[in-house]
C-alpha cells in the first residue's frame, strides 16, 4: 500500500459530523485506506443514517476496515443474544433503537432491524494490523501478546492501557475512551475526542500523524 491509512474515531451517530469529516479527508480511492475503530451506535440521534454512510463507504470502497466497538457488541448480545438489557440501554441504546423507529418490545423480540446493517454489525472485526500499527477499538492489555489479547480488553480496556508507557512493537491507534484531544504518542495514538459529547470527531493520517477534525 503507498497511500495513506485514515483513521477514524467513535462516531456514535454524528453522521453530519462523519460526513463533514469524510469530506476535509479528500480520500484517493486507489491509494488510501480508511479504518474506522469503532462505536457507530448509541448517545447519538442518527444511528441509523451513520451506518447507512458506513454501508456506503464500504461499497464504493471495499478495503475500508470496520472494527467492532463495545457499543456494537453490547447491542449484538442484547438484539441477537437477548442477554444484556440493562447494559446496553444504560449506554445509550434507547437512541439507537429510536433512530431505527423501534420499541423496545419490538428490540427484545427480534424483530424491526434493517437485515443490511445487522449483517455488517455482526461482521465487524476486534482488530486490524499492519508491520507498524495495531488498530484496535479500547487497547491491549499490557504484557500480553497481541494474538493473545482478549476480546474484552479489545473493547473495554481504558487507563490500564493509556497509562501504560510499554512499547508494544507497534503504535496501537485507539478510541473508546474520550480525550479532549488526540492522543499522539510514542506507543499509542487515541482519536475519540468526543464527538457526541459536543468535542469533534478525529481522523488521524498515517504515518504523517496529521491530525483532520469536523
């Protein structure tokens, strides 16, 4: 690959923002790859419209790499498991399941969502590499090999991580956790800057580490 790597943090339904954004990135297809990390659902108010843009994305550009956030997996143990309820409505899923026009009787039964944005919920991946960097939603645990990490820690991990100042080989690009500015480390880079929560939605371009915001 010669192009640049476009990462992006937690959208969580900013879809103005993600759009906005998409548009500052100025993407050459042929060369450039983008990387979401994670968290397109929940706390926002157009989940839906986010992963209708995302579906997009991934058609005109099908090397786009979409990982799973503890937002996706949270809503995929409540709607296809059934387990997990109080989790997932406290961080946020009534929004989601308004952004769809669905009740949460509708939600518990199965039933009301797109069988399209289901299917890409259900194939977002933990993680991403490449020779220099480990794209991840949360982190690593420290010590641990990344083919031994733990998908909970993937997802969930925060300051056992981020304040970690182990060299893990590679600069592992994160979000999950809320900075009010990206993170620009020797061993780590973590672009959620809270969009959702009124802050901006980031895209780090490697391996300049120019930072792009909307």
């Amino acid at each position: 690959m010669t192009g640049r790597i476009l990462a992006i943090g937690d959208v969580h339904g900013c879809n103005r923002r993600l759009r906005q954004l998409l548009d500052r990135v100025e993407l050459d297809p042929q060369a450039d790859r983008i990387v979401f990390v994670g968290d397109y659902l929940d706390r926002g108010e157009d989940v839906q419209g986010t992963v209708d843009t995302l579906l997009e994305i991934q058609a005109a550009h099908p090397g786009t790499i979409f990982l799973k956030g503890n937002h996706e997996a949270l809503f995929l143990d409540f709607y296809r498991e059934g387990r997990g309820e109080e989790l997932f409505l406290v961080n946020g899923g009534m929004t989601t399941l308004a952004s769809y026009g669905l009740s949460l009787a509708e939600a518990r039964s199965g039933s009301g969502f797109p069988a399209e944005h289901l299917r890409f919920l259900a194939g977002l991946l933990l993680a991403h590499e490449t020779p220099e960097y480990f794209f991840v939603h949360a982190g690593v645990r420290p010590g641990v090999p990344f083919a031994r990490q733990r998908p909970e820690d993937l997802l969930w991990i925060r300051h056992d991580f981020i304040d970690s100042a182990e060299e893990f080989g590679r600069v592992v690009v994160f979000g999950h956790t809320p900075l009010p500015e990206p993170l620009i480390g020797t061993n780590k880079i973590g672009i959620d800057t809270g969009a959702v929560y009124g802050g901006r939605l980031t895209c780090v371009e490697l391996p300049s580490r120019r930072i792009l915001q909307a």
